[in-house]
C-alpha cells in the first residue's frame, strides 16, 4: 500500500540524516591519506559500520512502533501487537551481555513506541497518500505538529536519561555528550523538514 510506504520511507530518510550528521566529523578525512590506500580503506569501513550501527539503532523503536501500527491498521488486535513487543524486546534484553540494553531503557522505550503506535495509526487513517498531506490533515498548523514532536522527544530523552545511567561504555561525562549531541541534531533535523512542510504549498 502506497500510503504505508510513504510514511516508511520518510522515517528511513530522516534517520539516515541525523544518523549522517552524528557522523560527520569522522567522515574519511583525505588529504595525505590518499597516498597510503590500506589507511583510506580503513577509515572508509569504519566510517559505514559506525553509520550503520548508528542507523539500526535510531530506527528501532520506530520499526516496532511502524510493523505494530500497520498490523493493528489492518485488523491486527492492539493488545496482541503490543505483547508481542514486550516478547521481541525481553528477547534481545535477555541476550544483552556487554550492558547496553537493559530492562530500565526497555521501560523507557515502551512508552516512546505506544505514542509512535499512535501516531502511525492516525497517519495511516488519513485519506492522503503523500507524506507531507498526511501531516497536515493531522496537525493543520506548525504549532500543532510542533507541539506533538516536542511530546515526542521527551519520551526519546527519557529512554536517553536512561541508558546514560544504566550504559557501562565509556564514561558518564562521555556518554551525556553523545545523548546532547542526538538530542540537538534530532531536534534540528525534525524542526528544519517541519518549516518545510508548512512552508510548501
């Protein structure tokens, strides 16, 4: 269905943009490198796994919320999509060895997803098929919209606050620096496509 794919296509394209600005500056840096091309190589590999990891990790409330969403939207039981979350998410907890998911961020993310649920389902509701329309019969203003994604990062900063205390990679100070620097280039991202839905005709 084409109205699915819109709205799946847009979260892909938007987490692929944070998750390229998060790692601009370890970007292959050329110059002399050039010259030694197993350096060049290296930097390039590592580069793709760090933005592919990156985007994994971004985009994975969102494709439980999405998958629940389109499954409740076409008769699915809301109760079972939710339930079968919880199992998908004790699963990956009860294989986490090195502590970088744990049942406290489970917690947090829950909630995040339900309002994601939500918002999926009265996109899909719509009887747009373009992305940019199915917001606007939703939040007819800026403000609206504004004020559900502000909802929305609160929820995301609460499953942040949560892994900053209960993460053991790296230190506190480290991983506090991390999570701001998420946070602002989601906020920037979400805010820069929100003036441009309102502002195109």
């Amino acid at each position: 269905m084409g109205k699915f794919r819109a709205i799946w296509k847009h979260e892909v394209r938007q987490t692929n943009d944070i998750a390229r600005s998060l790692v601009e500056t370890h970007k292959v840096a050329f110059g002399w490198k050039v010259f030694i091309p197993p350096l060049l190589i290296n930097d390039y590999i590592r580069y793709r796994n760090r933005l592919r990891v990156l985007r994994k990790n971004l985009i994975f409330t969102k494709q439980l919320a999405f998958d629940a969403a389109k499954n409740i939207f076409q008769g699915k039981e809301h109760a079972w999509e939710i339930r079968r979350i919880e199992i998908k998410t004790q699963e990956i907890l009860d294989k986490e060895k090195k502590g970088f998911y744990t049942e406290k961020i489970r917690r947090k993310q829950s909630n995040e997803i339900e309002a994601l649920i939500n918002y999926y389902l009265d996109l899909m509701k719509t009887d747009q098929s373009r992305y940019q329309k199915m917001i606007k019969a939703i939040y007819p203003s800026k403000g609206n919209y504004l004020a559900f994604l502000n909802g929305l990062q609160k929820l995301e900063e609460e499953a942040i606050q949560a892994a900053i205390t209960t993460m053991r990679k790296g230190t506190k100070k480290e991983r506090r620096e991390w999570f701001d620097k998420v946070r602002a280039t989601t906020k920037n991202v979400r805010v820069a496509e929100v003036d441009k839905i309102y502002t195109d005709a």
